[in-house]
C-alpha cells in the first residue's frame, strides 16, 4: 500500500488537509459488520438482550430498515454490527401465517447469501424463548428448519428466567430441540436475565449475558459459513468488541484493532521511497489518530479531541526530528527507519494514553477537556519509546 492508497478518501487533495467526514464513511466502511438474528415471537425480550449485551438503549440507538415483511435490519454503525430483529411474530394467529413467515424470512436470507458479501450475511443466530411461558411452540421449530436450511450457527437463549421456578422446562426443552436441531445448536444453551429486577425485596441481576458472549464466539469459530476463517476472526474480533458485558475483554479487543492500524501505516512507511511532505506526513498521522480514537469509541467530531489530534501529531513530528540525525545513514534508509519509528511511536504511546483514560466500569473512555495532563503523558511515554527504539538500534549512542 502507498502512502496515497493509505489515506485514501480521507485526503483531500486540494486543499492538501484531513477530511474527517470521509475518514469516517471510510472507518464504517472498512469496519466487518457482524451479522447477528434475532428470532422469537414479539415481547420475548430480544432488544433487552441485545441491550444488555450491546449496552442501554443499542437497539434505540441503531437505524432499523424493513427487509422483508417479517424482518428488520437495524444497523449500529458505531459497533460495525448489524442486527436482524424479527417483527411480528405473534403468539395469536401465528398458525395462520406459519407458512408466510418461513416463506418472507428464507427469502430474505436467501437474497443476502446472494450477495456474495460476507459482511451481509447473517452469521450468527440467537433464537430466544422466554423461559417463563414453558412450552416450544411451532414457531420455534419454523425458525429452527430455517436455521437448519441455510446452516447458521444458532444459540438457544431462554430469556426471562426465573431460577426459583426450577429448570424442568429447561431440561425438556433442550431434550426436544436436541432431537432435531443438534447440528446447528451444537448444545449452545444458556438461561439469561437480561434485566436486574426485585424479588420479596431482593435485587435480582443481570445474568447468563457472559455465557452467551462464550457460545456466540463459538458459532463464529465452528467455520461452518460460507464466508473464510480469517474473516470470522475479523467478526469475532468486532463482538468482542461491541459487546459491554466483559470490559476487559473489549479493552484487549480494542488495543489489538488500534495496534493493527499502528501496523499497517509502518508498512506504508517503510514502503516509501522518499519522505512525504511535511503537510502530508500530518495527515497521514492524524488519520491513524482519527482511527484510533474510532476503535476507543471516542467522539472525533468533539472540538477538544480534534485539538487533541493536532497536538499529539505535532510533538510526535518534533520531538522525532530533533532525537535522530541524519548523518549517519544515507538519507532514504534513514527517512525510512524514522518515519516507522515515529508511526510505532506514535502509536503506541497514544493508544497507552487512551487505555489510560478508559474506565473498566463503564466501557467508556473519556478525556478530559483540560489537556495539560493528557498531553504530558503523552509527551513522555513518546519520548521514552522514542529513546528505547533508538537504543535497541544502536544508534541513540552515537548522537
Ligand atoms: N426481568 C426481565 N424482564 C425482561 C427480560 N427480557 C425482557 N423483559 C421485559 O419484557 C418486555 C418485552 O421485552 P422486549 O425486549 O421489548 O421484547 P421483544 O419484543 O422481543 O424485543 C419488556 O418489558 C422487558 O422489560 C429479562 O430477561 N428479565
Ligand atoms: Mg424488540
């Protein structure tokens, strides 16, 4: 990749600067969309699950489009996740329209496998039943055979559960859904509440919403899809991600995506010819910053993190031109090594200032508006990665 392929949209040539807007598009655009379904008749608890699983108000938050007359895609590009809500699946009357129903939602699978997209096909199901009604009904057995027919990795998720009530229901249930459907369930079971509630005065929380995380990973990896085994790693990788049920998790699964963008701009350093431009050395940073703060979940649109972004880019570009000299390497060789010094860096030091300020409890990673601090921090973990680069070289000695 060249360094204009790298920057891509997100360049605008003629006014030499970042454009954020397309920077944006672009970072949706590259993001895998993972594609989960959910079936189950209305009022069994699927957008509390999703919420609890995907954080308060996903569902709300997400843009639904109609695919068909049973099924909506909602799209929460913040997440690169793509929700497939089933809609209209009564209790009452369902016999009547039990035909339709199979008919509409295999049509619009079928029309997405079609596609030949992996990032449009659903990947992964989750079909939910709420545990207190006790009884599989028909509708159930419907969308398992669709299940079955397009070979989608499925999840039982029994919503609502209420452990006082015992799990005879469970026990039956996964004996009757097993005599069928053993091959896609793959005995992915799980019994989850996805609502803290009271009970005689007793909090009762939210549970089974990790187990679900487990088993949903699972269906990624069992490589049964159509689409390759790298690109489920990608999808893998964007639940964990997405998901706020397990921060350390997401905390990890966010370091390792900044740190891949850190990558790739090294490769594109090191593939260059001749240094780019002052301007153009900018921009190419402030694109990695701009996706990093995307991977964060930060608000690149904020005035104080676009103020952010030029200070950080700025100290990176001066402190590397006065640490390194140019004598003792011929110029290509040396522009080359310290333009991916100063990439990894960079880098580095800012995703340590992020991890920094992200908050285990919440998910979240909030800066402070008063940079002073944030600033210094960064300034130092650069310099100090700047110093131990150089040193492993060899080189720090000579200057
Ligand atoms: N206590 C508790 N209430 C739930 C749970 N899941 C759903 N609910 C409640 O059941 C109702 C229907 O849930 P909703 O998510 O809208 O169902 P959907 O139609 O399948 O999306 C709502 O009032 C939820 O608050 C759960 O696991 N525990
Ligand atoms: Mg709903």
């Amino acid at each position: 990749m060249n360094v204009l392929e790298y920057l891509g949209n997100s360049y605008n040539k003629d006014t030499q600067s970042f454009d954020a807007e397309a920077a944006r598009k672009e970072s949706y655009e590259n993001k895998p969309k993972l594609n989960i379904v959910l079936f189950g008749a209305t009022g069994v608890g699927k957008s509390a699950l999703v919420n609890a699983m995907f954080g308060k108000n996903i569902v709300e938050s997400g843009v639904g489009k109609p695919i068909t007359q049973f099924l909506e895609k909602v799209e929460i590009q913040s997440k690169g996740l793509m929700l497939w809500d089933t809609k209209g699946i009564e209790a009452k009357d369902y016999d009547n329209t039990r035909n339709m129903l199979v008919q509409d939602i295999e049509v619009g699978f079928q029309n997405a496998f079609d596609t030949q997209d992996d990032d449009q096909a659903p990947h992964v199901i989750w079909l939910c039943i709420k545990e207190s009604s006790k009884r599989i009904e028909n509708r159930e057995y419907d969308m398992l055979s669709i299940a079955k027919k397009f070979g989608i990795p499925t999840v039982i998720v029994f919503t609502d559960t209420q452990f006082e009530e015992g799990d005879s229901f469970f026990e039956t249930a996964k004996r009757n859904l097993d005599a069928q459907y053993k091959a896609i369930i793959k005995n992915r079971y799980v019994r989850v509440n996805s609502l803290p509630y009271k009970k005689l005065g007793m909090q009762v929380p939210t549970y089974g919403l990790n187990e679900l995380l487990k088993l949903t990973e699972n269906c990624l990896f069992e490589g049964k899809s159509n689409a390759s085994q790298q690109r489920m790693k990608k999808y893998a990788e964007a639940l964990r991600m997405a998901q706020e049920v397990n921060m350390k998790m997401q905390l990890n699964a966010i370091i390792k995506s900044a740190e891949s963008k850190v990558s790739a701009l090294k490769l594109v350093a090191k593939a260059i010819s001749s240094l780019p431009t002052p301007v153009l050395a900018t921009v190419l940073n402030k694109k990695l910053i701009y996706m990093i703060n995307d991977d964060f979940g930060i608000n690149n649109d904020e005035d104080h993190i676009k103020k952010l972004t030029v200070e950080v880019v700025e100290i990176a570009s001066l402190k590397s031109n006065f640490i390194l000299t140019k004598i003792l390497f011929p110029i290509s060789m040396l522009d080359n090594f310290r333009a991916m010094q100063t990439t990894q860096c960079l880098g580095s030091a800012y995703i340590s200032l992020l991890t920094e300020y992200y908050n285990q409890e919440t998910g979240h990673c909030i800066l402070p508006r008063q940079q002073a601090i944030p600033l210094a921090f960064f300034k130092f973990n650069f310099e100090e990665d700047m110093k131990e680069a150089q040193l492993k070289k060899g080189i720090f000695k000579f200057l």
